[in-house]
C-alpha cells in the first residue's frame, strides 16, 4: 500500500508581517488541502520563537477542525514536558468528543524552547517524559474506558474527562533511541528528518525492531516529517526553496529569524561565505513524489508528513496541490 501524505505546519512568521497573519494562513492552507489527498493536517508547537507562530497547538486543532470536514487534525507535536499529563489528556478527551474519529496527539519529548523559557513554560521538564507518558496513556485508556485504572493505581480515582472517545496518540523523535522508546510503548512514531537528516532508515528500523503491540497500536505505524516543496517546474521550486534554504543557514548559525522572501533569501545565499546542503526536496510534483516514494521503499515508511514553507499563501497551496497531484497519479499507476 503506497505511504500516506500529511501536513505539517509551524504557521511560519515572515519579516514584515505579523504573527497573526501567519496564524490566519494556517487556516487558509487547511481549508485548502482540505480537498487534497492529505490525511492530516499537524501544527507544531514553538516557544520563543519569533519565527513561529505556532505556540499553542491545541487551539489551533480546535480552529481547524472546525473549519474543514475530511482531514485529520494533529498535533506534531505537544511537548509533554511543559504540561501536566492529566491536561493533555483532558484536552484530547475535549477535541475527541468535539471532533469523534480526527484527533491525533503526536508527543514530545522536548519542551520546544530555548533553557529560560522551558523554566518558564513551569514544566517538571524532559526527565520526567516516559512517567509523564505512561501516565497520559492511562488516564486516555481510563477515559475511553477500555483500560480502566487499577485499585494500585496512583491516579485512582482522578478521572480524565470528558470520559468517550479517545485520540491517536503518537510519538515524536529525531533518533534511534527515542524511536525504539516509541516502539517499546506502542505508539505510532513521527521521526523529524529536518531535525536528522538521513537518520530515518535506522531510526525506523529501531522502532519495528523494538515495537511492542498496544491499545494504541497494534503494529508498527511510522511517519517521516521532513521539508519539500514542489512547483510547476524545477526552476521555479529551486527559487522559492531559497526562503527555507536561508532560514535553516540563519538557524544553523545562532539566528533564529524571521523567514524573507524568496528574492531576499536568494541574495542572503549568494552572500553566504558556507552553506550547508540542502535539506529540502524540491522539484515538480512528479519528480518529488519519484524521491518520497523512494524514500518510502528505503525505510518502509507509512507516511510522509509534509512541511512547506514559500513566501506567498498562493505558492504553499500551489506547492502542496502540485505534489498531491502527482502523489495521486503515482498510486493510481503503481495499482495498475
């Protein structure tokens, strides 16, 4: 079966504009791919960074769902860190009952922040993450009701609610550790290429490797978030990449900008006395769904989760058709 296509968006900020216009273009870029042959649509939560808009991805979920019919609505992910396991569970519980059979809580293990703003953010923080996890994942099963809370329970007799439906949980990770992590727990994974590139191929096979069934899971389930955009012709996919291309030079250096425009980026590059090759996929529609599906047969990956960033709403949702078309022929002809 050919490997699905989700969505992934940070709700990037670009100079010159604010950060409720990147908010709004989120929702805009839902509605859109709403009518594509996207699964799910992932916001991403952020702290300090003026680069994202993205902090609070449980309301977002709440907008979004909203306003589209079909797709999945994700998480990619909420840092566990930062919260109380029962909240998380209560505000899955909340969306689930809202929005029954599309909520999907991917999870991480990072706090998403620079050290003073994690302090802020009042979390127990990352060492705590597999005891906050375990219990999220009990007080979900107790509100489902399908794995009441035992007597022994520590949490006996705190409920999470609203009790009903529960969400997919997921697991966010950028290495083989936290992957085979996510397989022990029997959880579905997300593995960040943009965070590791070329780490998927044994981040994944840690995973099948270490995968152990769960009410969550009953085999193994692994995406692969990483960065592409696609265009009418490689030229112009190379010129629109250059906003994404000197955004990850800035960040590698310390900076955590704002994103340009294309025309500004492109200067950016060409003034850059060292670059850092490209993680971006970039080409046609075709060409890259020949590259992802090429990826999939290499990592026996069951998803793609498709991170886009362009300097105009119009070449995102251009981007994002473009690769959905071809992603659409590709698997009608491999059925053939």
């Amino acid at each position: 079966m050919p490997a699905a296509l989700s969505v992934l968006d940070p709700s990037p900020v670009f100079a010159g504009r604010r950060a409720a216009d990147a908010l709004n273009e989120t929702r805009a870029l839902a509605e859109a791919v709403d009518g594509m042959a996207y699964r799910a649509y992932w916001v991403q939560e952020h702290h300090n960074a003026a680069s994202f808009a993205g902090t609070a991805p449980e309301v977002m979920m709440a907008d979004l769902a909203a306003r589209t019919r079909r797709l999945r609505i994700g998480s990619g992910g909420i840092m566990l860190p930062n919260y109380s396991p029962l909240k998380v569970a209560e505000l899955a519980a909340t969306l689930s009952a809202l929005y029954p059979d599309r909520i999907e809580i991917g999870l991480g293990r990072a706090t998403g922040a620079d050290p003073r703003a994690s302090a802020a953010l009042l979390g127990p923080g990352a060492q705590a993450f597999p005891q906050m996890l375990r219990m999220l994942m009990d007080w979900v099963l107790d509100s489902e009701g399908s794995v009441p809370l035992p007597d022994t329970h520590r949490a006996r007799g705190i409920a999470a609610n609203p009790a009903g439906q529960r969400p997919d949980l997921w697991m966010l990770c950028s290495s083989a550790d936290s992957a085979a992590f996510a397989g022990a727990m029997g959880l579905r994974l997300a593995f960040a290429d943009f965070l590791n590139p070329g780490g998927a191929g044994d981040a994944l096979a840690a995973y099948r490797q270490a995968f152990t069934p769960s009410p969550f899971a009953a085999k193994p389930y692994a995406a692969i978030g990483l960065v592409a955009l696609a265009a009418e012709t490689e030229e112009e996919a190379d010129a629109l990449s250059a906003t994404m291309a000197a955004w990850a030079l800035k960040r590698g250096r310390g900076q955590f900008a704002l994103y340009d425009s294309a025309v500004a980026s492109r200067a950016y590059l060409e003034t850059a006395p060292l670059q850092a090759p490209s993680r971006v996929i970039t080409g046609t529609g075709p060409g890259v769904a020949a590259r992802l599906n090429r990826l999939a047969t290499e990592t026996g990956a069951n998803e793609f989760l498709i991170l886009t960033v362009a300097d105009s709403l119009e070449a995102r949702i251009g981007s994002y058709h473009h690769l959905s078309e071809a992603w659409t022929a590709q698997s009608a002809s491999a059925a053939r």
